[in-house]
C-alpha cells in the first residue's frame, strides 16, 4: 500500500465522478422554465424580496460545529491507537482538546455562540 494504491484509487474516484456526470447529462432532457429559476424555500411561496443578507451569526455557529466535527473525526483514530502509543497519546490529546478549548473560548468571548 504506497504512492500506487493512491494514485489509483484518484483515478477511480474521478472516472466514477466525470462518468456519473456524462450519464446524467446524455440521459436527461435539460428544460427552463419560470418555476426552476424561482428561489425555493421549504415548500411555500416566498413573499416579498428573496435575496436577503443573513445574520453572520449563523455562519460562525456552522463553523464551530465543524471545528468540533472535525475534532471527532480525529478523536477515533487516536483511540484506536492511544494504548499502543502510551502517554504520549494522552499528552497529545490533551495539547489537542487544550487547543479546541482556546479556540471555543475565543469563539465565545467573539460572541459567537449566541442565539441572536
């Protein structure tokens, strides 16, 4: 399992991806219409004007949801791992979570965890 394994499996994930495309654009009929073009929200009839600017409180919320997703993406390998390695996994995790913790910290002083 090196560069090869890699490389090859790039280059199914992007045969798979362009053939997927070229399936979809050679067996659907493209059409325009009114109703496409129209923006959709949940169903019902928008009213009034339906390009506004949203609160970038929203925005700053789903980036700190990331960081702490990411953080259990590598949560479990470190798990897999921690007994093997010894202490030093648990000094690692412990400047990780140390670091996410400021970053949080940071985050809420910022006013980012707000509610409106």
């Amino acid at each position: 399992m090196g560069a090869s394994s890699m490389i090859i499996l790039i280059l199914a994930a992007l045969a798979f991806s362009i053939f997927a495309i070229l399936i979809s654009k050679v067996l659907t009929k493209a059409t325009t219409n009114k109703a496409k073009t129209e923006p959709y929200e949940c169903g019902v009839p928008t009213k009034g004007q339906t390009w506004i600017q949203l609160n970038v409180g929203y925005y700053l919320f789903a980036l700190i949801f990331l960081v702490f997703d990411v953080e259990l993406v590598f949560l479990y390998p470190w798990a897999v791992v921690a007994q093997k390695v010894g202490w030093l996994a648990l000094i690692e995790i412990l400047i990780f979570f140390f670091i996410l913790f400021m970053g949080f910290l940071y985050a809420h002083k910022k006013g980012a965890l707000k509610w409106m």
